[in-house]
C-alpha cells in the first residue's frame, strides 16, 4: 500500500469509489455533493439501505400489478353476484389500480434512494426523505460523537452483510442510527478513526 503524502488525510489516501444510481456504499465517492457542504468539507462515507430492502416492496409491487388480471377474475368468478358490472366500470376500476400501483412503487423507490447517510471528515449526516415536498436533515459533529455500536439480526442480514449502526452523540444533540447499511463494521471503524483523527486535532 502506498503511504498518503503529507497533508493527506489517510482515510482519503486508501482507496477512491466509482459511483452509480444504486450504490449504498462508497468510501470517498466521486462528484458527490450536499447542500450544505462547505468547500473544504470531504465525503468519507456514502450510504444508503442495502439494495437487499427492497425486495419486499418489489414482490408487493409485483403482486399488485398482476392481481387484476389473475387474481380479480379468480375471485369475482366464483361470487354469485345479482348484477352485471358495466365493461367501462371494470377498465376505469383497473385504471385507478394500475395508477395507485405506480405511485406506490415510486414512492417506495425514492424513500430508499433519497434517504442518505454521509459521512464527512467534519460531520455525520442523515438525509430522510419524507415526500416529494418535505425532507428531514440532522447533523452532529465528529467531536459530539461518543459511542458507535451496530447490530445485524437475521439470515439476511448475516449473508449480505448489512445491519443497523447506532451513533450516540453529546448533550441534547439526536443520536443517529444509519438503517441497514452495508459493511457496518467497515462503517463503524471509518467513524471511529474519523473521530479518533477529529479530536487528534489531525483531520
């Protein structure tokens, strides 16, 4: 491993991600920004929930896309019904189902891809996308940090190596917990060496 050149932060010196649409973890991404990242601040840490998370939403969202035309004649098929349900009432019934599916499955996309975990040589942020008009941003400096802990539980958990990392902070600051993040162990030693560094007087 080459040694980091003086004046260079060792955390950055290690190693440089490529980003993508789906990535959840990135040391040192490239071209990622915040809004209220100052000039000299660097991103260390990029995170999101394993893309694992998704897959309950995926298969709900399957299920309901192919429920009109398996499920629905299934079940209105054996009702003995005293009427006849208008052609029109069906297609505009369908419509609303298939309209109601896709804001569904959006929103459940942008939930995951917009709720962001960052880590800077400064600060830990946590980025909760709400809806479309609202978002919620919480910070706590690296010096403020005091305890890191995380806890994975479950098969899935254990094979794709994701799990929950709890940050406890000083005073009246809100403690974090990053939601199923990839590698926590990697994300725990990043902080910890981070604030080890901060509080050196070395970042």
């Amino acid at each position: 491993m080459k040694q980091a050149a003086p004046g260079v932060s060792p955390i950055k010196a290690k190693v440089h991600s490529v980003m993508s649409p789906l990535t959840c973890f990135a040391v040192n991404p490239s071209g990622v920004r915040f809004e209220t990242q100052q000039d000299d601040e660097e991103v260390i840490l990029f995170l999101r929930q394993h893309i694992i998370v998704n897959v309950p939403w995926l298969i709900l969202a399957a299920l309901l896309l192919v429920a009109p035309t398996v499920l629905f004649p299934l079940i209105f098929g054996n009702l003995k019904l005293p009427f006849v349900i208008p052609v029109s009432y069906i297609i505009v019934g369908m419509l609303f189902w298939y309209l109601a599916t896709a804001g569904f499955t959006l929103m459940s996309f942008l939930r995951w891809f917009f709720n962001i975990y960052i880590v800077t040589n400064e600060r830990v942020v946590d980025i909760d996308f709400i809806h479309l008009l609202y978002k919620e941003f919480s910070e706590a400096r690296l010096e403020k940090v005091q305890d890191l802990s995380y806890k994975t539980g479950g098969i899935f958990a254990a094979f794709f190596n994701f799990g929950d990392v709890a940050i406890q902070t000083a005073g009246e600051l809100p403690n974090f917990e990053f939601d199923a993040v990839p590698r926590p162990e990697r994300v725990i030693a990043t902080i910890s060496e981070l604030v080890e560094k901060v509080k050196e007087g070395g970042v």
